[in-house]
C-alpha cells in the first residue's frame, strides 16, 4: 500500500466513525423528540465516545485476560474489515456477513470474559437472539438467486440495468431492514443491551474499553446502513448515500421511539416469525423461478 | 460468484483445500480465536451469598485442562471445515465440532449445565442422520461429492440442500434447537465456551456458501 | 507499572508494526495490517492519556459490591 | 473515488471530512455558548446565532464552506429550547440558493 492509499483509508475510517456518531446522536435527538422530550444536541454520541476514551481503567479481578481486553479491538477489526470490504472493494456479501456474525462473537466475549452476573446474562440473550441470523442468510441466498453473484459491485451493477432490489425483494429488504432496527440503541429487539440488565454485555467495559467499542458501534451502524442502501436501492457512492442514511435513520428512530423494549421470548418469537416468512419466500423463488 | 475471487488450491491427494477470500478470512479467525482461548485464562465468577461477603469462584486446573484440550480441537475441526471442498469432509467437521461441544461443558459439574450438554449431544447424534444421509444422497444422484465438481453439474439437488441444512442446523445446535446452548454459556469460568459459538457461527456462514455453491 | 500499561505497550508495538509491514506489503495483506493498526494505535495511546486510577485496591470495582 | 458536484469543483473525502469536522466544532461552540442563558426559552430568537447561520447558508455554496459548515452547526448545536428557527432559516436560505445554482446550471 502506497501513502495516498493510507490516507484514503484513513480519511474513510474518520468519515465513517463521523457519520455514524452523528446519525446515532440524531437518532437519539428524534427518539427524544417523540417522546415529548428536549433531548440531548446531536453531536452527543460523539461526546460520550470522547468522554470514555478519556477515562481511567482498570481490569476486573474476576476477568479473564486477555480475552476481556481484546474483545474492543476486536469489535473495530470486525467493524473495519466490513467497512474496507464493504464500501472499498466492494468484495462479497457473505464475507460481511460473516463479519456481521463476528459482532455475536463480540457480545459473548464480552459477557464471558467479564465475569459479570449482568454480562453474562446479556451473553445469554445474545445466544438467544441468534435467530436473527436465520433471515440474513435467507437474504443473502435470495439475492443470490435473483443476481447471480454475491459480490456487491455486481449487485449494484444488476441494479443500475434492472432497478432497485427493493422493488423485486421487498420481504427481504423488509428483513434487512429489521435488521437495522434491532442494531440501532433502544431498538425493540436490543434484548442483549436492555436497561433490566444494567447495561448487558458492556456492563464491565469501562472507561477506555467502552470507548473504543462505541468507536465500533459507530462504523457498524454506517456501514450496515451503507450495506441496506447498496443492495437494495443500488447506490454505492458514500456522498449520495449520505441523504437516504439520513431518512432511514429518521424511520427507525421513530419505530424506536414509539415502540417499547419487547420481552426476550416475544423478540426471538418475532424474529423466527420473520425468519420462517423469509424462508418461504426463498423456498417459493427456488422452486418457482 | 459467491467468496470473492480464488487465491489457491492445495491438493492433498483426495483431499482439497481451497483459499478463497472467504475461506482464509474464515481460517484466520478460527486460528486466531483458538490461539486466543488457549492464552487466556478463564473468568471467576462472584457468587452472592445469603451472609458475609461475595465468594469467588475457582475453576481447579485438571478440570481446566480437558477443556481447553476440547476447546483446541473445536477451533482446530473449525479451521479445517473453512477450508475443505469435500462435502463429506465438512460434515465429518461438522460432528467432530458437535463431539468437542460437548467435551467442553460437559467437565463442568453443575447439574444444568450437564443436563444442556446432555440434550444438546442427543441433538447431534440425532442431527448426523440428516448429514450424511444427505451426503450420500448426493453422492447417489451426481457421482461425486466434490464442491468444486458439484459446481459445474447443474443438477437439482433441493431436497438434498434442505437435509444437509437440517443437519448443519442441529450439529452447530443453532435456531430450532438453541435452548440448550444458552443453559450451556452459563458454565463458570470459561472463555472457552466462546469456541462453542464460534465454531457454530462460522459453520453456518461456511454452510452458507457450500449450499449455495453446489 | 500496572498491567493495563503492560498491555498498553504490547499493542502499541503492535500497532507500530503493523504500520511499518502496512507499507511494506500489498494487496489484502496489507489492509490486514491497516485493520490491526488503527485498533490497538487506539488502545496504546489512550492507555497513556487517561489518568492514573485511584482506587486502592485494583481491579475491584464499586458497581460489584465492594 | 466517488465524489460529488458540490461545489462545482470535485470534492474529495478529506475536505468533506474537514467539512464534518468544522461542523461539530461548531455544534460544540453553539453549545457551550448557549449555556449561559436560562433553560429552554422558545419564543426568543439570538441574533448571533441568526446571523451566524444566515452567514454559514452563504458560505456553504462558496469556496470558503469549511468555514460555512462551523457558522451553520453553530444554532443547531445549541442547547434544547434554542436555535431552532435560526438553524432553519440558514437551511432553507442554503437549500433554495443551491435550488436556482442548480437550475441555472443546468436549464
């Protein structure tokens, strides 16, 4: 790698964490909005991440090094292939998702290694709402059978000659987009992060370490909604992506805002429900076209 | 295309390896978490007691051992099934990954924890039927059970896909059968419990690409 | 010097090694270590800035009922 | 590399991370500002905050819109209760300016 391709990684990386803290402090702003409440200024993700980046630490006597250290490393390196698999070379759609799986991995590590009663209990839910995994490969296969590749250049490609995959996979596209929903804060579906459990998983990562994992939630959350804009609407250039992020951010804060924190066993119950609509769509392309 | 361009084959006589990018990025994280489970020591758990302090809880070092031994051969059959391009072969990974699942937990003494691992292994064992019987399905219908031969024959293999996901689905112990596996994290003291869902996680995604390859 | 330091500093040599085998390597590999790099540059730095701990006992922390 | 016509000049991602950057640092300084006034008054319009976000809807179609980006997050950063309309105005001064540029160029 040469020096102006550093810099452009770099630039993207600092594009994305920005864009990302600023539509999750949005999303908060809207959510307060709704509620009827002032809410904080939109810039307030990006000062939480700051605040702990500059807070003291220090390692549980019950955690297991080093694996409680290096689960916020792991959550940037997973955040970050995605994005430089993702937006820069535009490589498979399964690879990411398998990224995307990395995140579950990030979750029980965390409730693993911390030792924590509230920890592991948010590991616990995370296992649990593993279903929703289930209609993401369901996703994945059907775009697969509509394109005929996975790798998103040709996917946005097909769609630049066909139109948007919205239009052809609206039940998918509805999938990914629960998806989104469930990995936005104060999502109905944020079983693993509830405040019943204090903080689930990130309840003994503190200080520094809750910093860098809200750096990663930040870039998940825009290249997740970068992933949704791509595959479905067909627009790949982070500049025109930037306004549809803006309105689907704007979506899924108001379904947050209006809905309340659904009990584990309903959460997993709908996201099997979605799953099993998800399935027969794919069964009925398979068999019919 | 589905793994985002070939770096190389490696063949063992009938054995073949493939390095895709989705191949080696799965390789990789496999190797890495298992080198990581096996550096990092485990957690202690803090029991709250009805009087006095809290107590920690101690895992004693030969009960330790044996899973971590399991939590290497779990990481390692996981690498291995990244990698292979024998359907046959991933499905022997595929119960070698279900047998040291349950060698994790199972030296934990804790009776629920047990009794988890107890249905999870009738899971599995059930789960091997679906598998290989799918395997020998298609070795029946096509003649071959090569991934990369599958590739090029265009034969309706459905019926077959569906059992082989059947099975992959209750050899990880994933979505229908999950129940257990959450009983089973609650084990003390372990990071090696995280193979468990490592392994199954990748599996899945590997499942994934062999399903939509062939 | 405490074991959050000690950490500190193995991902900080880490991260400085991977920034020199960044330029010295193309292709995926290269972004391998790119994806190494910003993470544990992260951690070593910010381990220097955040100020000493002033707990007494280390590693027990009030939330756990100490 | 993707970019846009934004400024009639190609626009790469460093200046727009710039942009986002000075953007921030303006929503910080309107926040810090804003303290100083007694929580939440609606009815009430700062003529800083209005001039500033005037000034920032101006210079955002100009060379100088890294500038423009600081004098437009300024309103907007404000605490609740403030700066509202005056973020709105700068925007919709921004929005129906780069409406006739566009026209202009292109009809």
């Amino acid at each position: 790698m040469d020096f102006n391709e550093f810099f452009y990684l770099i630039n993207l990386t600092v594009y994305a964490f920005l864009i990302g803290s600023l539509l999750l402090g949005l999303h908060r702003k809207i959510m307060a909005k709704i509620q009827l409440r002032p809410g904080p200024p939109i810039i307030q993700y990006l000062l939480h991440t700051l605040k702990f980046y500059f807070k003291e630490i220090t390692f549980p006597i019950t955690a297991g090094n080093p694996l409680y250290i290096f689960m916020p490393i792991l959550q940037i390196i997973v955040w970050l292939s995605a994005l430089i698999l993702a937006v820069k070379l535009e490589s498979s759609l399964l690879i990411i998702i398998g990224l995307y799986v990395l995140q579950k991995i990030v979750e029980h590590g965390c409730g693993l290694s911390s030792g924590s009663p509230y920890g592991k209990l948010g590991g616990v839910r995370s296992v649990f709402s593993a279903a929703a995994e289930i209609p993401l490969f369901a996703v994945v296969s059907t775009v697969y059978i509509v394109t005929n590749s996975l790798i998103i250049s040709d996917i946005v490609s097909y769609q630049q000659i066909h139109g948007p995959l919205i239009l052809k996979l609206p039940i998918s596209a509805f999938a990914f987009f629960i998806l989104l929903v469930s990995k936005a804060p104060n999502s109905p579906f944020g079983i693993v992060k509830g405040k019943d459990i204090v903080s689930g998983y990130l309840t003994e990562h503190f200080g520094l370490l809750a910093g860098l994992i809200y750096i990663g939630d930040a870039i998940a959350y825009f290249v997740l909604l970068w992933l949704f804009i791509a595959i479905f609407l067909g627009i790949s250039n982070i500049f025109l992506a930037l306004p549809f992020m803006i309105l689907i951010t704007f979506i899924i804060s108001i379904i947050n805002g209006l809905t309340p924190l659904l009990a584990p066993h309903h959460s997993v119950m709908l996201q099997i429900t979605i799953a099993i609509v998800v399935l027969l769509d794919l069964l009925h392309r398979v068999i019919f076209l | 295309m589905i793994d985002g361009g070939i770096f190389g084959i490696v063949p063992f006589g009938d054995i073949i390896f493939k390095y895709s990018m989705f191949s080696t990025i799965g390789f990789v994280i496999a190797i890495t978490f298992t080198i990581l489970v096996y550096l990092t020591k485990p957690e202690k758990q803090l029991e709250a007691q009805k009087f006095g302090e809290d107590k920690l809880i101690d895992i004693p070092l030969h009960e330790l051992k044996n899973r971590r031994y399991m939590a290497i051969v779990c990481g390692i059959a996981t690498a291995g099934a990244m990698l292979t391009q024998d359907i046959f072969d991933f499905a022997l990974f595929l119960t070698l990954v279900g047998i040291a699942n349950i060698g994790i937990v199972s030296a934990v003494k804790r009776e629920h924890v047990l009794n988890a691992s107890f249905q999870y292994g009738l899971t599995s064992i059930i789960a091997t039927l679906p598998l290989f019987g799918a395997s020998a399905l298609i070795l029946a219908k096509t003649g071959t059970l090569s991934i990369l031969e599958l590739h090029h024959l265009n034969k309706n293999l459905l019926f077959e896909k569906i059992l082989y996901g059947l099975g992959m689905a209750g050899e990880t112990g994933v979505a229908p059968y999950y129940a257990a596996k959450a009983e089973m994290f609650r084990a003390p003291g372990s990071p090696y419990i995280l193979m468990i869902h490592l392994s199954s996680l990748l599996l899945i995604v590997r499942t994934v690409e062999i399903l939509l390859t062939i | 010097m405490d074991i959050e330091k000690k950490v500190g500093i193995v991902c900080l040599i880490i991260g400085m090694l991977s920034f020199i085998l960044m330029f010295i390597t193309n292709g995926l590999i290269s972004y391998l270590f790119y994806i190494l790099f910003v993470p544990n540059i992260l951690y070593g730095v910010g381990i220097f800035i955040v100020p000493k701990t002033r707990r007494k006992k280390l590693g027990k922390i009030p939330f756990r009922g100490y | 590399m993707p970019y846009i016509t934004y400024l009639g000049e190609r626009m790469d991602l460093f200046y727009f991370n710039l942009t986002i950057i000075s953007f921030i640092f303006g929503n910080f300084v309107g926040l810090e500002y804003s303290y100083r006034y007694p929580p939440y008054h609606e009815k009430r319009i700062d003529k800083f905050a209005l001039i500033s976000s005037i000034l920032g809807g101006f210079l955002l179609l100009t060379p100088l819109y890294i500038i423009g980006a600081f004098f437009i997050g300024f309103p907007l950063g404000m605490r609740s209760g403030y700066g509202r309309i005056e973020f709105l105005i700068g925007l919709s001064i921004f929005v129906i300016l780069y409406l006739i540029r566009w026209w202009y160029v292109t009809g």
